[in-house]
C-alpha cells in the first residue's frame, strides 16, 4: 500500500482514541450499551473537531455483534466489513455535491428496505447545511417517522443554515474546539509512533494555529515531514513554511509601535508581507504575545512594555483581526489600522510650534512659553487661554446643535443602499493616508463605525468621548475628503457608541409611535463656528500632524 496521509493513518478506529468530547463520547457509549439508540443525531461543530469520525464509530459500534461495554469488539464479521468499507449498508452521503430533491428521494424510497448485513442501516449525510430548501422539506418527514431500523447522523459546520424544523427531529450534539494541550498531546503520540524528531516548541506552535482542529494539526505535521530534509524538524523551518514571523521580531515590530517608528513600522510590515508571510497569523500572534506578556508581568516577572500599552494594543489587534480577515487587501487594511493606533496614542500630533517656539496645542488651545519669557507675559497668555476655552466651549456647544440636524435629516432619507455605497467605499480612505492635506483625518475617521447613511447625511461612532470632541475640531476637512471621494457634499454626524444607541432607541420609539423625521436646512459650518476654523483647522496643523505621523521623507506638500 501507498503512503497515506498521517490524518487519515491515526483517525480514531474507536471512542477510546477519540480526542475531546468527551460527554459527547460518554452519551454514545451509554445510548449503545443500555440500547438507547435514537433514530436521528446531529453533529455540529468547527472543522477538524471529528465529527464524521464519530459517526463513522458510531456506526460500526451499534452494529457489533460482540459490543464490550458500548464499544465494538472490531473482530466480528459485522466490525471487520465496515473497518474495509464493505458494508452497503453504511451510507455515506456529501450534501455538498448531492443536495437536489432528487437524492433525498431516493433515500426515501429506500429506507423501507431492511439491511442486507447488519442490525441498522445508517446514513451520514456529511456538511447537511448544503441541502436545498426542497431537500430539507423532502427530508422531514422521514426524519420524524424512520423505520426502526434506520439511523441518520446529520454532521454540519453551519447549524445556523440547518432549518429549526430538522434540528428539533435529531438529537444535537455540538462538538467544541479541542484545547491546545490535547492537541499537542495527539500529535506527540503520532510523533513517537512515527519515530520523528522535533524541536521543541514546533507542535506548541502547531497547536496554537490548528484553531482547536485536530485534522489541521495533523495537516501542518505532516507537511513538516514532507518539507524539512534533516532528521529532525526545527522551529525555523516550520516557521517559514507557514509563514510565520518569529517571536523575536513580533517583539521588534511591538516595540516599534510603542516607541511610535511610523517608518519603522511601516518597513517591517513591507518586508513581512514581500517575504509571503500571513498577514492574519501574524495579527493572532500578536495577539498571542500580547496576552503572554501580559501574564508574565502579573506573575512578577520582567517584560520590556508597558503594561497599559500591552492591554489597549491586545484590544486593538482583536478589533483588527476581523477586518484584515474579511478584507481584499489584507497589507493596507493592516498598515491603516497600525497608523491609525500610533495616531490616537501619539502625544505631539495635538502641538505645532510656531515662529516663537511656543506650543499651540490644539485640544485647549493653550499657549506655553518659553522658560526666558517674564511673569507679565505669562499672565497675559493665561489670560488668553482662559478666553479661547470659552469660545471653544460656545464653538461644541453649536456643533453639538448642527449634529442634531444632521442625525434627524440621516434618519429622514437613511436607506440600505446609500449605507452600502459608503461602507464599499471606505477603503478609498486609504489613498489620502499619506496626503499632505488629508492625511490626518483620513486615519482619524478610518478609525470610526458607519452607522447609517442617507444621500447627503452621516451618522459616524467612536468609543470614546475625546475621539468624537476631536473630530468636532476636523469637520470641514472632513467634509471636504467625503465630497471628493463621493462626489457629493456630505454632513458627517459624530456621536459615542452610547449615544447612537440611545439615537437608534429614539428613532425605533418615534417610528412606531407614527413620528415621521423631516429633512431641516443645516448652517453652514464656516458661519456658525467662525473662529474654530482659522484655530483648529489651519492647513499648517494638518500638514504638521501628517508629517509627524508618517515621516517628513513620506509626505508630499504638491
């Protein structure tokens, strides 16, 4: 015989080798032993975790002639045709390819036939979520009343798609993820039982990117074997082949963002990405070093980041995960969210220092000077101060009152389509990342959630009270980036997550209590807000503050 793939070599023959599950495992055994035996079952559950492996068990220890405690004997005549897949009456069915009416029927049509072989002819419709609407309803009938000696095993990794009215005919079991130590355990085994040498750590790391998968575990092992030429198989070489970044350099790359290195940064993930590397593996390794550091710094022991630093990046790279997933370019999805982090958390992108060295900073505008300036002069900057915060105070005050507007004229004219338009759209922020004029508040507003869209209104969420204050401060830039990339002038409403869902709360009441939102003229926002334009919107602060972020060598002035 050929060779065969290590999955299919040390597939689970019995309950006694099945890895996991083990209520599960206890439940079939006991249905056997005490002949307890339901007429239809339901496997769900992620890849990999042994779904059909158990049908297939389950399959072959109900038909045993010989069952010891629960288990079959593997000796009888009825044990040894199934093992060599003689058994006719041992159906295995891939909805994924058959999932027409057509072959349900058959089934129907067949079932009243006793088995020719064994006590119970048993159907494992493998990925049943696959089955057409028509399928399913031809399906449910037979479900309800099988003859006696029929048993169906449904297996699905979408239990959702299964339809209620099936679900509630089977017994459900959902399988769970396999944990990181009983996977390892298992590939230790194989190991031994092959006589292969591995470095420590590599089925650890085999462990951490199966997902709970015993099937993709074993996958990545023996593509190890196959690969590496040398007796045994080093970490380095599992690494490159999986196109995973060392810790060494995730510990770089952390430090390169704390230390706030756009250049650096932005070079290391050039390289990682030429050189092939997973783009997703990378982000859950970060994670995972994250979480490690963490950990070790409350055991006492000594890390080199801040642990503040640690807990937000770790809650930013789980945000990011799903994006980078779920988007068609992975390496600007990722280089966007990364800039966007460093932006929020840098100290100096708020000050522009002006022909007097002293610091405009923009969130009070507050001016410091220099340590050779007298007492007079700081009590009249004191002074001045004091004024700017109250204008500044008047200033959110009105634009509180225009977002007002544009949240009654966004739910007046809110439609699905405009709301689709604009998130297919939103990676157009990406092209102005580095530009001189709209660097800054394209990562500013990348960074925030789409919430609902009509053709000329925006409502746009932020977590926190501070990102949507500073976005009051960028809105006619704002503005003017959204009538580029749309083509049309849009007003951008700014609130927390908290407010929106007090907004939605208002509008869902209003709706069914017959109030109707009517579209409101909106001020303009140069006439309503006169001095926060020339303080807090200057060209200069923008190009300063993109230059900050991305480097002066990356920031084009044309």
């Amino acid at each position: 015989m050929g060779y065969q793939a290590l999955y299919r070599k040390y597939r689970p023959s019995n309950l006694e080798d099945v890895v996991g599950q083990q209520a599960i495992v206890k439940i079939i055994r006991n249905a056997i032993q005490y002949h307890k035996i339901n007429h239809a079952y339901l496997f769900s559950g992620p890849r990999g975790t042994g779904k059909t492996t158990l049908a297939k068990i389950f399959a072959k220890d109900v038909n045993c002639l010989n069952p010891i405690n629960g288990e079959a004997c593997g000796e009888c005549k009825n044990c040894l045709s199934i093992i060599h897949n003689e058994c006719s009456d041992i159906i295995e069915i891939d909805a994924a390819s058959n999932n027409g009416v057509d072959e349900i029927r058959e089934i129907k049509n067949k079932i009243n036939l006793v088995p020719s072989e064994v006590k119970y002819k048993v159907y494992i419709i493998d990925e049943v979520h696959m089955l057409s609407i028509g399928a399913f309803n031809a399906l449910l009938k037979t479900l309800e009343e099988p003859p006696e000696h029929i048993i169906f095993i449904l297996a699905t990794t979408d239990l959702h798609k299964v339809p209620v009215t099936v679900v509630s005919r089977c017994q459900c079991f959902d399988f769970q993820r396999l944990t990181e130590k009983e996977i390892e355990s298992r590939l230790r085994y194989i190991i031994e039982k092959e006589q292969i040498e591995v470095e420590d750590g590599v089925l650890t790391r085999i462990a951490e990117l199966s997902d709970g998968g015993m099937r993709d575990a074993i996958g990545m092992l023996d593509k190890a074997i196959s690969y590496s030429s040398e007796p045994k198989i080093s970490l380095t070489d599992f690494e490159m082949l999986n196109g995973i970044v060392s810790t060494s350099e995730k510990k770089q790359f952390l430090s390169m963002v704390s230390k706030q290195n756009i250049s650096d940064v932005i070079s290391f993930i050039d390289s990682i990405y030429e050189s092939g590397k997973d783009l997703v593996v990378f982000n859950q390794d970060l994670l995972v070093l994250c979480r490690n550091l963490v950990i070790d710094y409350y055991s006492d022991e000594e890390i080199d980041f801040d642990i503040a630093f640690l807990l937000e990046f770790a809650d930013f790279l789980n945000i990011t995960l799903n994006e980078v997933k779920q988007s068609s370019n992975m390496k600007i999805v990722f280089e966007m969210r990364i800039l966007s982090f460093i932006y929020h958390h840098s100290e100096v992108p708020k000050a522009v220092k002006n022909e007097n060295k002293s610091l405009d900073v923009k969130d009070t505008d507050f001016h410091e000077n220099d340590k050779q300036d007298d007492q007079k002069s700081d009590v009249k900057d004191i002074r001045k101060t004091s004024q700017n915060l109250v204008s500044d105070s008047n200033n959110l005050v009105k634009y509180k009152q225009i977002n007002a507007i544009i949240i009654n004229n966004c739910f007046s004219g809110a439609t699905k389509q405009v709301l689709m338009e604009v998130k297919n759209n939103w990676n157009r922020l990406n092209d102005y990342a580095l530009d001189a004029h709209y660097g800054a508040v394209a990562c500013y507003i990348y960074d925030g959630t789409i919430r609902a869209a009509s053709l000329d209104s925006v409502i746009i969420t932020f977590d926190y009270e501070s990102m949507v204050n500073r976005g009051y401060r960028l809105l006619t830039k704002l503005e003017e980036l959204f009538e580029i990339i749309f083509g049309r002038k849009i007003r951008i409403a700014l609130l927390t997550s908290s407010e929106w869902e007090q907004e939605k709360k208002k509008y869902i009441e209003n709706k069914n209590n017959g109030i109707s939102y009517h579209y409101q003229e909106v001020p303009n926002l140069e006439q309503s807000n006169p001095n926060i334009q020339d303080d807090l919107l200057d060209e200069s602060t923008s190009v300063e503050e993109a230059i900050k972020l991305f480097g002066e060598n990356m920031v084009s002035l044309d």
